[in-house]
C-alpha cells in the first residue's frame, strides 16, 4: 500500500484532472457561449477520459499497479460529487464543466447515468484485467477498451452529423426512447475490425478468424441495444467474455 504514496502514481492522477478539468472546462464554454452541441463536447471528454489513463498508465498493463488502478477507479467515481446540484449552482467553474456534458434529453438524469455507468464500467474492467493477467492474457485487455473508447466515442457525432437511419433505444430509470443510427453503429462495427486487426499478432489463425467473425458484430449489437448512456459496462462485459472464450478454446 506504500504505492498509493508513490510520487509517479500522485503525479499521474494530477496530470489526469488537470487536463480532464481543463478539457471540461473549455468545452462548457463552447457549449454555453458558441451553442457548440454537448453531443460533441461530451464525446470530447469522453475519449480524454479514457485514452489519457490509458497513456499515463501504459494501457493498464502491469499487474502490480492494480491496487493503484483500483484506487484510481474509485477516485473516478468519487470526483462525480463535485457535480451534484448543491455544488455546481454555487461554483460557477464546475457549473460551467457541467455543461460540457449536460445533454438536454438526458435530464434530469445525467449526472445519475454517468455515475452508475463509470462505476459499473470499472466493475468489469479490473475484475477482467485479474482474469486475463492470470492467463497470461492482460497484452488484450485493451481490446474492449479501445472497441469502446472509440467506437462509441465516434458513433454519436457521425450520427448526429450524418445519422439518416434511426432506431430507438431505452434507458435506466426512464421509460422515454431515445435515438441511434445505423450509421453510428456501422461505426462501432468498423473499429471492431480494426482494432481486432492491430492486434492480429496475438492471435493465431483461428484465433483471429474467429475474433474478426464474433468481435466487431457482437459489440456492434451490444452498442445497439444497450440501455442509453450505459454502453461501457455492457460492451466491455461482452467483449472480454467473448475475447477470453476464443482465446482458451480456440
């Protein structure tokens, strides 16, 4: 637990807010002030939440920082209270952050979407790492990860940029429906090959048939028909399952 003391470790998460606050911050001005679409500005903060770890942590890939990754999930979900309603209306620099990630259809639940979602995303992500470090599996466990952070990173604004084919998906706590494209999830398809296909080296031939058949089709699905803003869990879930079955089976 000294590690937790570490001045690296307490520089990254430093070097993680900063720029998370930074990026939020800027973003909620374009939102406020240029009417910028928090369909952008979210999926902005969206992609530094993810990849920024992903480079101060060397894609999560040493097995002795998993106590620190543990702590940095849960500092992931504890900074949330910063946005509580309490909070914002009396800080006018969080109130601003706020908006970067604000989408209107979302209210009055966005801040209990998000939550829930980065909460169970982790819930997944560090028992997965555990399972693949002990198969000597832990060179994939950016696969899901990148499927996500970029696929669904991108599917929202090519869908409201170029979406002409919409379908409806649900969401937790709510009985309203909400709109996706195909044309979204075509992107979500589309990195699924790619990445399956950067990481070819790691796979033997029927290894990465299989991955290249299941993966990319399998997430797409997941993305589609997954509750509304709850994405991450789902898609990391069925795609270490599946990643982990082709690789022991196959």
């Amino acid at each position: 637990m000294e590690k937790i003391f570490d001045l690296s470790f307490m520089l990254n998460q430093s070097s993680n807010v900063l720029v998370l606050i930074l990026s939020q911050y800027l973003n909620g001005l374009l939102v406020i002030h240029k009417n910028v679409k928090v369909n952008y500005t979210r999926k902005i903060n969206h992609f530094l939440l993810f990849f920024i770890p992903i480079f101060l942590n060397r894609g999560y890939a040493h097995i002795e920082a998993f106590d620190l990754y543990a702590i940095g999930a849960a500092l992931a979900v504890a900074k949330f209270i910063f946005y509580i309603k309490p909070i914002r209306d009396r800080v006018p620099f969080i109130n601003v952050m706020f908006h970067s990630f604000d989408r209107p259809e979302d209210r009055p639940h966005t801040l209990k979407w998000i939550v829930t979602q980065t909460a169970a995303g982790y819930g997944v992500l560090l028992p997965a790492s555990i399972i693949f470090a002990h198969y000597d599996l832990l060179h994939l466990v950016l696969i899901p990860i990148l499927i996500y952070g970029i696929g669904d990173g991108l599917a929202e604004p090519v869908g409201v940029r170029f979406g002409r084919h919409k379908y409806k998906s649900y969401a937790l706590f709510t009985s309203k429906s909400y709109v996706r494209t195909l044309e979204g999830s075509a992107v979500v398809f589309i990195t699924g090959l790619a990445v399956i296909g950067f990481f070819h080296s790691y796979f033997n031939p029927l290894q990465f048939t299989a991955a290249m058949a299941v993966i990319p089709f399998l997430l797409t699905l997941v993305e589609a028909y997954s509750p509304h803003t709850w994405d991450s869990p789902t898609m990391f879930f069925f795609g270490y399952l599946s990643l982990f079955g082709i690789m022991i089976y196959l």
